[in-house]
C-alpha cells in the first residue's frame, strides 16, 4: 500500500473488466481503494508526536514497529467489501488526481461483489444479493 499525508493508506489493484457499464476503462485496468495494511513503522510516518505518544507508538521498539502490521479503513469502508483474488466485482470509479489513478468510491456501493450467472451484486448494507439492474436503475445509473 502507499501512504499518503494522513494515517490512511490505500491499496492499488490490477483488475480485468469484463463490461463497462458507464465509462470506459482498458481490458486491464490499475485502480487504488482507501485503506490496507501497513506496519506500524510506515503508520508512525504519518502521525505528529502527539498522536505517536497517544498511540503508544513511543513506546515501542524499531524492530517491533517494523514487524507489526496494523489493518487501516475509513469508517466509510467498514462496510464495504474486501477485494480478493479470483472474485468478480462491480466497481464504482473516479480519477484520483492525488495518486494520479483510478480510485474505487469509498461508499458502501463503492465495490460490490458480483455473480455473473446470476446477474446479482451482493449489497454491502445488508448482504443481500440483488439484480445487478435493478440495482443500477435503483441509483439512476441506467434508466429504465
């Protein structure tokens, strides 16, 4: 993950896309969502000594910060799904002119798992697999 001026990291991604709903993208396409896992030494890069005293983090050794890991997400990613090798999703995308890449929305429709024999996406608010075009007619992303 690369570390930008705050405490939160973001993770970049290589993806195939199978269709372009609205948009377009390359057949292999790069793209960056907020949040991974990072060690504490890269975290404490991040922070001011005030927040490295709050965390503890003055406490620790070198060695220790640099082989302890720490999972990091916006409260607006809780919800919303890990990405993991082999899996179909449904990605919702800006440019980021910050890391000069595509960036996954950080909402909890940003990235939703997809089942291509059933058309369905797995709502990430409740778990639900719904109909992909409903679903995009229900955000006035297709009309109907």
């Amino acid at each position: 993950p690369k570390l930008n001026k705050t405490t939160l990291p973001v993770t970049k991604y290589q993806a195939k896309a199978l269709k372009n709903i609205k948009g377009n993208v390359n057949n292999t396409f790069d793209f960056i969502k907020s949040g991974g896992v990072i060690s504490l030494a890269d975290f404490e890069k991040t922070l001011t000594n005030q927040q490295i005293k709050n965390y503890g983090l003055d406490k620790k050794s070198e060695e220790e910060k640099k082989s302890t890991y720490i999972e990091i997400y916006t409260s607006l990613d809780l919800s919303s799904t890990k990405v993991e090798i082999g899996k179909t999703y449904l990605i919702f995308m800006i440019y980021n002119e910050i890391y000069d890449d595509l960036s996954a929305i950080s909402l909890d429709y940003g990235i939703m798992e997809y089942n291509e024999k059933s058309n369905k996406v797995k709502d990430n608010s409740n778990n639900i697999w719904i109909d992909l075009n409903e679903f995009l007619k229900s955000k006035n992303i297709v009309k109907n």
